[in-house]
C-alpha cells in the first residue's frame, strides 16, 4: 500500500478469537530469527494488568501440597495470589504460608484474614542477570560440598549443621532463577534485559540451575549422614578407607566446578576432560562399593558423591552444547556459510532464468 509498506491477509478465525474489529491496533515486534509477531492491543493491555490468582486450601489435605503450590505460582512469574478457605484456613496451612514465604525471595504476605491470606511479590526481574544467579547457586552448592566432606573427615557435627542450613539458600536462589527464567520465555525483553540473548540459552540455564539444586540435595543428605556418622558408636572405618572416599570427593566437587566453568567460559576440550575424568571416578565408586559393608554410612555418602559427579558429568555435556551454538576452532562455523551461500547462488540462477 503505497511505497512504504506492503498488506497481507489475517486469519479469519484468528482474528475471531482475538476479538478484533476493524480500526482496532496492532502490534509489530521484529523477532531475533527474522520473523514478525503480530500482538493485538487487548493482550498488551492484559499484560499490562496484575492478574490475581487463587489457591484452594481446602483441598490441600497431603503434607507440603499448599507449600509447593506456592512456589509454583512463584516460579511462574506470578505477583499477586491468594491462600482461601471456604471456611478457615488451617492452623497448619498458616503455618505453612509463613515458612515458605520466608524461602522464596521477594515474597511477603500483605494480608492476613481467617479465610484468606493475600501473597504478593515484589521482585523485579530486570535487576538481575542469569549468570550471576547460576554463580551464585554454584557457590552456595561448592560451600556445602566443601563442608559436608570437611565434617565428614573431622566427625564435625557442626560444620555438617552448617552446610545443612546453606540448603535452604540455595532453594531460594534456585527458585527465583527458575522465576526469571519462565518469565524471560515468555517475555524477551526480560530476556534480553536478564542476559538471555538466544531462546536456546533458555533451555540450557533451566536444565544447569536444576542440576545445581540436585548437587546441594545430595551435599545436604551427605551432611545428615555425617550426623549420623557421629552419633554412631558402631561404625568404625580404617583410616586408609575414609582417605579414599574424601579423596573421591575431592574428585568429585572439582568435576562440577570445573564442569560450571565450561558453561560460561565454552572450553569444550576442558568439559571433555570433566567426561573423562568422571569415567575414572566411576571405576573408583565401584571398587570402593565393593569393600564398604552393607547399609554403612559411608556406602551412601559414596552414592550421594557417585550422583553428584554424575551431575556434573551432565553439566559437562550441557556446556559442550551451549559451546557448539558458536563458531569455535573445535566447531568452526564453514558449513553453515557454504549453506548460505549455495541458497544465495540459487536464488540468483532462478532470478537469471525467470528473466531469460
């Protein structure tokens, strides 16, 4: 229409399910992959809107049900939601408000009434960026293993409380990540203002910030098991024995270290070396297994320590992926331009031959 702009036809049906009349606006919002979205004006403005949502007490009658339906609505992004009673909410259900909200950064109660308890959140999601909450959770994850292995060796029931307590920590940044990163996919200019620069990357920090929080889970039953160990009288080990698991779990904390590294710095040849070195901890944990008795202490802090290389064995091959969606000298990106190229070349032999 005119020298500046081209029309193009709307889907019936689409449009019918929109709700949108003639002279109504639209959106245009250019796309990364060269696409065009086309956002009609009611769904800004129902973006624009705090949408409040509801969580049915009542039929919350399992233990931590209403706990985790709070952080569900938490992790989605959502701000504002309420806790209801058709009658009033349990003495327990209360209870359970106020410890997870303490959990769950940004989140306070705003209002509190025996039949409802209103939750808002406050947490702006474009004052933080992905890497730095990933860092962050590896940190807390590095400490506790730290900990938990150093009470382990000494007997230290309370460096192992210590490392317990940090698990609590490590849920809230895990969570909050979890947050930001279901909002950026839904929204890239939270995307591109938190560091998701490509939707990939999506995938790639939910799939790192969960094995991150499965590392802490086990770091924290290795920490609980050290309390066993300490209270126990019957278990004794030889020296020889409890030198070997600590040096397989210094082993292991550098495999997921290192295996952390590789995500944000793309060495594909050191998350490699992270694979390799895991196969030799795994050759390690079956010998030892063999040697430990039966239901000891020390056979299940091996197996915590067994899932953890494993997780970061996981984290290695993630890495390697996220590395290979830029041109490197391991994967250099030739193919791709000689593909582009070829499609150009062709296009201009079949502008040639409709001329001729």
């Amino acid at each position: 229409m005119g020298y500046s702009t081209f029309s193009v036809s709307l889907p019936k049906e689409w449009v019918k399910e929109s709700g949108l009349k003639q002279g109504d606006l639209v959106m245009f919002l250019p796309e990364r992959d060269g696409s065009l979205k086309l956002i009609p004006s009611s769904m800004v403005e129902r973006k624009t809107q705090t949408e409040e949502y509801i969580i049915n007490s009542d039929v919350c009658n399992e233990p931590g049900m209403l706990a985790r339906l709070i952080v569900g609505n938490y992790t989605l992004g959502r701000d504002a939601f309420q806790v209801v009673s058709s009658t009033k909410i349990r003495r327990e259900h209360v209870d359970e408000v106020h410890k997870i909200t303490r959990r769950l950064m940004g989140l306070g109660i705003v209002q509190e009434a025996p039949e409802r308890i209103n939750l808002q959140c406050s947490v702006d999601p474009t004052k933080f960026k992905i890497d730095m909450l990933i860092r962050r959770l590896s940190v807390i994850a590095s400490t506790m293993n730290v900990e938990a292995m150093k009470a382990f060796a000494d007997s230290n029931r309370e460096l192992a409380e210590e490392a317990i307590h940090r698990e609590d920590e490590a849920d809230m940044i895990y969570w909050l990540t979890m947050r930001l990163i279901l909002s950026a996919q839904r929204d890239r200019i939270i995307a591109d203002k938190i560091g998701l620069e490509e939707p990939s990357q999506v995938l790639y920090y939910a799939l790192v910030a969960k094995n991150l929080e499965l590392i802490a889970d086990h770091t924290e039953d290795i920490a609980r098991r050290t309390i066993e160990f300490h209270n126990s009288v019957k278990e004794k080990t030889s020296k020889n024995m409890m030198n070997r698991i600590i040096n397989v779990g210094e082993m292991t904390h550098n495999v997921f270290l290192k295996a952390i590294d590789c995500v944000f710095r793309g060495d594909i040849q050191v998350a490699n070396n992270v694979l390799e070195i895991t196969k030799v901890l795994r050759s390690e944990h079956e010998r030892l297994m063999k040697e430990l008795p039966e239901l000891s202490i020390q056979r299940i802090v091996l197996l915590d320590l067994a899932k953890i290389a494993d997780i970061g064995a996981g984290i290695a091959v993630i890495a390697i992926s996220k590395a290979l969606e830029k041109p490197s000298e391991v994967s250099p990106t030739k193919g791709a331009k000689s593909y582009y190229f070829q499609l150009k070349k062709g296009r201009i032999l079949m502008k040639q031959a409709i001329k001729d």
